[in-house]
C-alpha cells in the first residue's frame, strides 16, 4: 500500500523538505515510553500487590505475564495495521487505552480486575513503537536521508532509559503514594500523548487500494491462539496441561498455512522465511531480553525478600544499572556498529549474570550496585544494535510490522523471564534461587554470544538508498544522457 502523509490539523507550516519533522519527536518517543515504564514500575510493586490481596509471587507474577502476552499478540497486529492504514489513528486509540487502563488498575478492587487493567495496558501500550518506525521510514523517504540515526537513537535510549529508571522511580511512587501511583500514573501520560499526537502526527491518505483487501483477520486469530497457548504452558508446565503445547503447534501449522497461501498475508512467511539475518535479530532480541527482564523482576524480588530491603530502597539499588545503560546509550548511539555492540554486549553479559553467583543475603551493598552497573551495559548497547539491525535488514513496506514483531521477541523474553522467575521463586525469593536463576542467564548469555559470532551478515549492514535518493540519482543519470544536456 501507498501512502502520502498529510499535513496535521495543529501544524501551520510544511516540513522541512530535506529535514526529519521534529514534531514528530514528542510524541513519538512519549507513545513509545508507556510500555517500559509500565513493564518496569512493577517490578518493585509486586511485593505490597501481594501483601495486599494476600497473593504469593506464582500469582503476583501473573501481573508481569498479562501485559506482556498482550503486548506480545498486540505489537505485530497493530503493526500490520499501522502499515494498512497509518499510524495517527491507531495511536490515538492506543494511547486513549493507556488512560483508561489506568484509571481501572487505580481503582481495581481484586488481584484479578489489576490483572485485566495489565491486559488493556498491553493492548494500548503496542500502538506507538510501530507507529514511530512507520513515521520514521516515512520521513527518510520524503527527505531522501536514510540515516535516521539520531531519530533511532532517540526511541532506543527513551525507552531503556525509562526502562531502567523505572524500578527505582516505581520505589518513590510507592513510598509517596502505595502501589495503586504505578497505575494512576498512566492518566496524565496517555493526556499528553493524545494531546501531541493531535496536534502533530501527520494524517494518511491512500492513494492506492494495495490493502484494500481488508486485514487477514484468520492470520491474527491463529498467531493469537498459538502465542497464548504456548506462552500459558510455559507459565505452568505440568503434565496434566499436555495439550497447551499440543494446541499452539496445531495453531502453529494452520498459521504457516494460511499465511503461505493468502495474497495479502498478517506475517508474510515467504519473505521472513527468506531473511535469514531478521530471523537472527529476533532469535537475540529474545535472549537478550530474556536475561535482563529476568535480572529486573527476579533480582529486585531478592532484594525485598532476600536481602531485606524496602520497596524505595530496593529500585535505588538498580540506580547503577539505568545510569550505565543511559550513558552507553548516550555514548554509543550515533555509531552503528552492530556487530561490535552486540559482542561487547554479550560478553558483559555473561560477566554479570556470572557475577550473580558470589551474591548472598550478607553481600555488601557495593557488591550488589557492581551487579547492577555490569548488566546496565549490555542493556544499553543490544537495545540499540537490534533497532538499527532491524531498520536496515526488514521490508521498508512492512517496517511498522516488522518492529511489532521485534517488540514481540522482547515480550516473549520477558515472559520466559516470568515464567523463569516463578520457576526459580516459587514460593519465596531465597539465595538459592536467586542462584538457580544466573546459572539460567549464564546459558541463555552464552548462546547471544554464539549467535552473534557466527552471523556475518552482521558486519556488512549498510544504510539503504530510499525511494526518494534512488529517485534523485535516476533524474540525474537521465539528465546527463540526454542529449543537450551538459
């Protein structure tokens, strides 16, 4: 589909012709914030959650798991959409979904009702991450400059950097004003962002009917069903539950069929199956978020529980880690370098989960900051090497889909992440487990590195000519071939 973005209702002059629209930057990166800050605040409110409603962490965990089952189903869906129809409505509606889910978790009388309230959040939360890579492939067509680096930079470092500061900003909240602040705090985000996002993304005229063969509503079904009953499994593998797996590879078969044989496909297997380096960043962008979502629920747990710290003090222990991925973040982002970040990035990160192991209920509060400031790094060099590898390795003409499913990877980390964490907690945050979990990390650390080491179409990613630069240089070859012409 063809697309021309026009001019947005608040804006009184055009954009740049050869300049990134930096209206676009607010409420790009606002949009795209909600969901780490609302994946990562609760981390340290678990805790009073279940003291509240008198559940123990095999239940609590599930308020991890709902968001990011949704968020894991909702990123691609919304994405596809995103590329079908624009992405001013669809995030408009998203972030109308934070608010409200906001307003229900405040509210919410039972475990349950704060459970669903982390479902809308999922859902609302996917608009505005494909949102802002469709915008931002937009804008490097129509200015003919396909090195966005600061733009991607930008949505990479606003969001691990909400990411990591988040356990510590949830402490504060919850010791100002209890646990329902990480929710009631959704209300005025998902204010500002529907304010900006009127007055400055740009609305979508098509201009061909390429995706007016409606959505493969029987695509996302299956996806759906397949992610659910998997993810369902793993969130209590028992033998008495054989048919979860069972049902999400039956789904998993009748996808791979129905997508090969669609003309207009949800997920376009053909062109997925043939790209074996997009294929490789989802594989890292699981593992890699597999280890620091573990590191973040499972180590924050310990440090209530095991090593006896309060809520506040607990998320002021992981300070190191959001100002040492702030400050890679920071340092790093203009330079490419993709296969470099994620070498550096594995091997630090094996060093820190390895770290984990000399770490007990006695350690001194330097060893456990140390623990912290290590893993921040690798958070702030793999977040940004899997963006850009993705922007340069994915269709342009799917983009917002393909970041979905980015998104996606993530989110099936942090689930296995959850799902690791109640394994190796079941009914408490001990020592033991706290060490049963980095021999998990050490593992899956070990398999990013392997897998970055022998991809080496990671060392040729180059910036691709976009539909506006290929124009230019096909006028000028014209130009100078025809005759007449000097």
């Amino acid at each position: 589909m063809t697309s021309k973005l026009l001019k947005g209702p608040g804006r009184d002059t055009q954009p740049s012709a050869t300049a990134f629209d930096r209206h676009l930057i607010a409420p790009m990166i606002l949009g795209s914030v909600l969901n780490p800050i609302n994946s990562s605040m609760i981390a340290v409110a678990l805790v009073p959650i279940g003291i509240a409603f008198g559940a123990p962490p095999a239940e609590t965990v599930w308020l991890v798991s709902a968001l990011y089952l949704a968020t894991a189903v909702g990123q691609p869906v919304i994405g596809r959409l995103v590329d079908m129809y624009g992405p001013r409505r669809l995030y408009l509606v998203g972030t109308a979904l934070v608010g409200v889910a906001g307003l229900m978790g405040a509210l919410a009388p039972t475990l349950g009702v704060l459970i669903a309230a982390r479902v809308l959040l999922g859902f609302g939360t996917s608009a505005a991450y494909p949102a802002a890579m469709r915008l931002t492939r937009s804008e490097a067509e129509r200015t003919g400059q396909d090195s966005p680096a600061g733009v991607l930079t930008a949505l990479a470092v606003s969001g691990q950097t909400v990411a990591v500061v988040g356990p510590a900003l949830g402490g504060l909240l919850i010791g100002v004003g209890g646990w329902r602040v990480v929710f009631t705090v959704n209300v005025p985000l998902s204010a500002a962002c529907l304010v900006l996002g009127a007055l400055w993304l740009p609305r979508t005229r098509k201009e061909s009917a390429a995706g007016d063969r409606g959505v493969d509503l029987p695509g996302m079904a299956l996806f759906t069903a397949m992610l659910v009953a998997l993810m369902l499994f793993l969130m209590g593998p028992r033998a008495d539950r054989w048919y979860l797996p069972v049902l999400a590879a039956v789904a998993a078969v009748a996808f791979a069929v129905r997508e090969l044989r669609v003309p207009d496909p949800f997920v376009d297997l053909r062109v997925l199956g043939g790209n074996v380096p997009l294929l490789a960043t989802y594989l890292r962008q699981f593992l890699a978020y597999t280890t620091a979502y573990a590191f973040m629920y499972g180590f924050t747990q310990w440090l209530e529980e095991g090593r006896g710290l309060g809520a506040s003090t607990a998320g002021l222990a992981l300070v190191p880690l959001s100002v040492s991925a702030l400050t890679v973040s920071t340092l790093t982002g203009r330079r490419e370098a993709v296969r470099a970040k994620l070498v550096a990035g594995s091997l630090l990160q094996l060093v820190g989960c390895g770290a984990l192991l000399l770490v007990h209920s006695g350690s001194p509060v330097w060893l456990l900051l140390a623990v912290g400031a290590v893993l921040g790094v690798p958070q702030g060099l793999i977040g940004l090497a899997a963006q850009t590898a993705l922007y340069r390795q994915a269709d342009p003409a799917r983009i917002a889909s393909a970041a979905g499913l980015l998104r996606t990877f993530m989110y099936l980390g942090a689930l296995g992440a959850s799902a690791a964490t109640a394994a190796f907690f079941p009914h408490r945050a001990d020592t033991a487990g706290l060490h049963g979990l980095a021999l998990f990390l050490v593992a899956g650390s070990a398999l990013l590195l392997a897998t970055t080491l022998v991809d080496r179409s990671l060392g040729s990613l180059t910036p691709r000519e976009t539909t506006r630069t290929t124009a230019r240089a096909s006028a000028r070859s014209t130009s100078r071939n025809t005759p007449g012409k000097a």
